[in-house]
C-alpha cells in the first residue's frame, strides 16, 4: 500500500496523499484571472500582437522554472505550470487562422518550446522538460483531421472530471481489490471507471436541463 495512504480518511486522502492533489483547482482560478487581466491590458493593440505577447511570455517563463526551487507542495507544482498560461493563450488565437497557417503556427510553437526547454535539461529537469516539448508536439494532432474525431473530442471533454473524481475512485479500487494488483491495472481501471462516472453525471446534468 502507498505510504500516508488512509482509507479510513477518504476526504483527507484526497487533498494529502500523494500530495495536494487538487492543486490544479486554485492553478485555473489564478490562471483564468491572469488570463481576464491580460485580455484587459491588450484590448488596444492588433490580435498578431496579441499572439506575440503571450507566446513570448509563456516562452520567456520556461527556462526559469530550471531555477525553481524545491518549494514545497503544491506551490512548486503551480510553478512548473504557469508557463502553460501564456502559452495556452497562443494556441487559443491561433486557433482563428486558416488550417493551414494553424498547423504551422503550431509546429512553430512547439520549436520554440524545444529550445526554450534546453536550459531545463541542462539544470537536471528532464521531466519537465519532456512534458513541455511533449505536450507541444502532441497539439500538433489537433491540426489533423484523425479518425474518429468525434469520439476524441467527447473523451477530451471528460477530462477535467476524470481528473477530479480518479483519486476517489483509485480508493475505492484499493479498498476493495488491494494492493496486490499491477500499477498498470489500477490506472486503467481508474480511468475508465471516472471516465464512466464523469459521462454519466454529464448525461444526466445534460437531460435534467433539457426537462427544466
């Protein structure tokens, strides 16, 4: 069993173990405040100024987090994730541009965050280094038109509640099952059991304003 895993505290379990585990709920608040007070600063200038100012932002932030300390939970992991403000804002503009020029604004994007990672590397973050030029070059696929894209999009809209209600499931699972069990295992399971409870509690909320 993990270490500080209490299954007789399942609340506490959720926002202790491994860590803060909701960190990312206060992440979007502060982020989507930044986002409201950058919109208001850039009301005046031309939308490709708009593009250039975000993307140099969110570019300019990520070799600094080669310099962030061990800070303590969840403060540092809010740190690694600032840079994901300025640069979700860019693809967010980018997506008013022809399929063609959003394409490549996006291959451009994620070169740009490749050498903006070498630093990280260089200062022993090779984890945060990969998320990033990672998750750059997988927002390319969103530019191509892939099989069963439907499907994709209703999965990518269950995300936030996967996201939410996993920890509560993965307890449950180990409540019942044990510890015994592969890693593997647990994770898929507890991804498609909180895939099933966000689907259907988005179902129901979708019927229930349907008979209202």
């Amino acid at each position: 069993m993990p270490s500080g895993l209490d299954l007789s505290n399942p609340v506490g379990t959720l926002l202790v173990w491994p860590a803060v585990h909701l960190w990312y709920l206060p992440f979007v608040f502060f982020g989507s405040l930044g986002v409201s007070l950058v919109r208001m600063m850039t009301t005046e200038i031309s939308r490709h100024s708009e593009i250039v100012l975000v993307l140099v932002a969110g570019l300019g932030l990520l070799p600094l987090l080669a310099f962030v300390p061990a800070l303590p939970s969840p403060i540092g992991q809010m740190a690694y994730a600032i840079p994901t403000i300025g640069l979700g804002l860019a693809y967010g503009y980018c997506q008013g541009k022809s399929p063609r020029q959003q394409r490549w604004s996006f291959v451009a994007i994620a070169g740009l965050v490749a050498a903006a990672c070498v630093p990280i590397w260089m200062w022993g973050e090779p984890i945060v280094a990969i998320a990033y030029t990672g998750s750059s070059l997988l927002m390319i696929l969103y530019t191509v038109r892939l099989p069963r894209s439907r499907f994709l999009r209703r999965l990518g809209g269950l995300t936030l509640g996967i996201y939410l209600v996993h920890p509560f499931v993965m307890l449950v699972l180990l409540k019942f099952l044990g510890p015994d069990h592969p890693h593997w295992f647990y994770a898929s399971m507890t991804f498609v059991l909180a895939g099933l409870m966000t689907w259907s509690v988005r179902h129901i909320h979708r019927h229930a304003r349907m008979i209202i």
